[in-house]
C-alpha cells in the first residue's frame, strides 16, 4: 500500500521507494526513509503529510507519499 492511503497515527513499515528518480531516492534515504525503517503518518493536509521518521517529523509531498510504499507495523 502507498503511503497516500495509510490512516494518520498508525505506524507502518517501508516496504521499498517505487521511483525511478535517483534524486528523490537520494533524498528519501538522507531522510532515513528506506525499507525496513518505521513510520508513522502525524497527519494529512492538502497536497501531503506530515509523517515521523527515527524521531523527527517531516512535511512531504503527495508525490513522494505516493512512491513510499508501507506494510502495517506493529
């Protein structure tokens, strides 16, 4: 599933990053953001979301939310 669909306040697990975009990849892991790694949707709002990644608290793009695809955590 996408991170796009996941529910706010639940945590997931980065099942893998579906781009082609070597930069976007680049960028996702300097965020910690690569498989295996938790994350937790704080919240929604137009256009993103604000999502928790080891920690700290990001605001990303539908875009990037649509190229991180998660597993249900614990």
């Amino acid at each position: 599933m996408s991170l796009i669909n996941a529910k706010a306040g639940q945590e997931y697990i980065i099942d893998n990053i579906s781009t082609e975009d070597e930069e976007m990849n680049a960028f996702l892991f300097s965020l910690g953001c690569y498989s295996g790694e938790p994350i937790v949707v704080v919240s929604r709002r137009k256009g993103g979301c604000t999502v928790s990644i080891k920690d700290a608290r990001y605001n990303i793009g539908d875009e990037l939310a649509e190229a991180i695809n998660v597993v249900r955590g614990n």
